[in-house]
C-alpha cells in the first residue's frame, strides 16, 4: 500500500534564496515565515506545525500575527523542523546543516587500497 505523500523535508532553494524570505527570517517574523512557506512551499499550516513540534492552533495564531514566537527553544525548533539554516535566523549552524556538509563516506574501504 502505497504510503501518504508529504512534501519534501527541505525548503525549496528558491524560497531560502528569496529576499523576502530572508528579510523575514533575519527580523524573525515567523508571521511572515509562515505565510511564504505556506505559499511559495506548499506546506500547510498543519505540516509546518507537526514538522516544528508546535501545536496547529498555535501556528494559525502565529499566522494571525496573534502570538509572537520569542523562545529561543521554539527558534530553534522551527529552523530544524522546516530546515531554515541557522545563520538565517541568527542562530549557530544546525547539527542536520554540518551532516549536510559532510563528503560521503566511502562504503567499501579506501578507494585505491
């Protein structure tokens, strides 16, 4: 049985390359965060909160400009989970961002050995 399509884990580049986008994330205006992943990603509200660990009616009050998001806990949490790196939002590199980085490990020894 085939499995239920969720859209891919990553932003697309377009949108993390957008001056927009990363106006809003150096701000910190999750409003706006939000709202442009929600349009220019697709992702809806309710795969963004499952994704950042936050509950779907705080994300549509965030949505809503009716809840700030401050804690740093939170920041975090939804720079991982929508995987926004963390200079964007003016955090340290994210774990995920370094494994990202890493060259492949070869799988059958050292090539040329």
């Amino acid at each position: 049985m085939p499995s239920k399509y969720e859209p891919p884990h990553e932003l697309p580049d377009r949108l993390l390359r957008d001056a927009e986008m990363i106006e809003a994330c150096r701000q910190r205006e999750f409003a706006r965060i939000f709202d442009l992943v929600r349009v220019r990603a697709g992702i809806f509200p309710s795969l963004i909160a499952r994704r950042c660990d936050l509950t779907p009616s705080r994300v549509g009050e965030v949505l809503k400009n009716q809840r700030v998001i401050r804690d740093i806990s939170v920041i975090e949490r939804v720079a991982d989970g929508l995987r926004i790196p963390g200079r964007m939002l003016g955090l340290a590199a994210r774990d995920w961002e370094q494994d990202e980085q890493a060259p492949p490990t070869p799988r059958f020894g050292t090539p040329g050995a």
